[in-house]
C-alpha cells in the first residue's frame, strides 16, 4: 500500500475537487483519494506508487489544474 502527497493548484471550489478526486480514482489500483480545496493538497492511496505523470494525465482530464508532489 502506497500513500502520496500531492499539490493541486487552479481549483476554485468543490465542483473542482469533485472533478479531480473522481479523475484519480478512476486510475487502477487507486484505492482512495481525499482532495482539499483549502490548501489544494491531494492525498492518493493505492496498491503501489503511481507514476507522477500518470497523476498528472488524471488531473489534467479533470480541468485546467496543476499538480506536484508535495
């Protein structure tokens, strides 16, 4: 089991962290996401780590945000 920190940035409210979080956990082997619009911090458990740019394809389809890890 993996837990990573992340930081997204360009939310704006809850619309934007329903749209991420709903991205993320669609990806395989994400077992739980927990997004923040206070903060902009993104919490990702899965089986293993995933890919930095697999996180970042994810947020991507979710809107115009960015994101890093933390």
């Amino acid at each position: 089991m993996a837990t990573t920190n992340y930081t997204v940035t360009g939310m704006t409210c809850g619309h934007c962290v329903n749209a991420v979080a709903e991205e993320v956990s669609a990806l395989e082997g994400v077992t739980d996401v927990n997004v923040q619009l206070e903060g902009g911090t993104m919490v990702v458990e899965s089986a293993e780590r995933l890919p930095l740019a697999t996180i970042t394809e994810a947020v991507s389809e979710a809107g115009d945000y960015t994101v890093a890890e933390a």
